[in-house]
C-alpha cells in the first residue's frame, strides 16, 4: 500500500459537497473497507450531516454483502469519489463480490495508507473521506413506509445503518477536474 500523495491535502468536509452528492447519484461511491486486503463497494445511497457535534458519512450495507462482515470487525471506513474514467470500476464494485474477486486488482485501483483509519483509500479518486464508525443501527421492518419495503426489500436482508464520525476529507488538487 502506498502512502498518501504530496499533493493530496485535507479540506474542509463540507468543500466539495454539492459534486459529491451528485457523483452519489450518477455512478455511485466507492466505500472502502479493510487495510490489508482492502474491498471497495459502490454504493448509491448515503447522507452527509452534523451529529453529536460531529461531521458524519451515513451509510447503507446489506448483511449480504462481503462488506459487511468487513466493517462490522474493522469499524472504520473511508468513502471514495470516483471521477470520469471511474465508471467501469463503479460497475465491477457494484457487481463483483470481494469473496471472489480482489476487486482493487481486478479495476486497476491503488490502495493508499489512510492518515486516520485502517481502512484504505483509492488514490484514483479525486476525494476521500475517512470515517470512523460511532453507531450503527438496522432498518426496522415495521417503521417502515411499505412502499419502501415493497420497492427495496422484497427478499429481506434489511441495510445496516452506519454512522461513520468523518475524521478527514481529502482532495487530490490534480485530479479534480476529473469530478
Ligand atoms: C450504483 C450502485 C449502488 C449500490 N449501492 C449499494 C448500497 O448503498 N448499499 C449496499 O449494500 N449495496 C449497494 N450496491 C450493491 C453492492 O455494491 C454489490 O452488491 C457489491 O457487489 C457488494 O460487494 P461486496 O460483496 O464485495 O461487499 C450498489 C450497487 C450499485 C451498482
């Protein structure tokens, strides 16, 4: 793994927000679990908010997921934010387990050393965040609007919730135009 590059400075958390939100929803994020063997995800869902006095990542993982059982023992996490050029990495992260597949190999990734979490980063995207897990939480079958539960969770397998405290946000000057 190689260590964060000089020009990948930290930024304030809320710097690139709006991009990120809309990358969130265009091709999806890159969550990023483990520091040995590092597994990114594509994930479509999330949310960026102030808790307890503390900046927070939330975001969504299936118990299905290889990811899964990844975060519940690391307990930290870094989102990623693909640029243009990302997009078939999205659909291999968003298809591929990494039970079969080393999906950092696979895409061509780069794992970088996180300066706070154990967890990786991808030095191909342009932002990271890095996030330390401070709650999580499940979805709960009878609170929700059952056109919800129709629409997204027919066979079950009900999201974990994670609350992840942002511990930094990093921006590589040289690629964001990418974003
Ligand atoms: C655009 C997109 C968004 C996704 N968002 C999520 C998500 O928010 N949460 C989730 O659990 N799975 C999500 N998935 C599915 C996972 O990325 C997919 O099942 C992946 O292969 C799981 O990888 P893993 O087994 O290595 O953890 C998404 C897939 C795509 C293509």
């Amino acid at each position: 793994m190689s260590g964060m590059a000089k020009d990948r400075k930290k930024i304030r958390w809320t710097e690139h927000y709006e991009r990120t939100m809309e990358i969130l929803t265009e091709r999806g994020l890159l969550l990023v679990v483990g520091g040995d063997r590092p597994n990114p995800m594509t994930i479509g869902w999330g949310a960026v908010g102030s808790i307890w006095g503390k900046p927070l990542w939330i975001v969504l993982v299936r118990p299905s997921r290889y990811t899964y059982g990844l975060i519940e023992k690391t307990g930290d996490f870094t989102v990623n934010v693909p640029g243009r050029g990302l997009e078939r990495a999205c659909a291999v992260c968003g298809s591929a387990s990494g039970r079969d597949v080393d999906k950092f190999a696979e895409c061509g990734l780069t794992a970088g050393k996180s300066a706070g979490v154990v967890s990786a980063f991808i030095e191909q995207c342009p932002i990271h965040y890095e996030c330390k897990a401070v709650h999580a939480n499940d979805i709960l079958p009878n609170r929700l609007a059952p056109e919800i539960a129709g629409a997204f969770y027919g066979s079950g397998d009900y999201h974990r919730v994670y609350f992840g405290e942002i511990l930094g946000a990093y921006a590589d000057a040289g690629r964001l135009g990418e974003l």
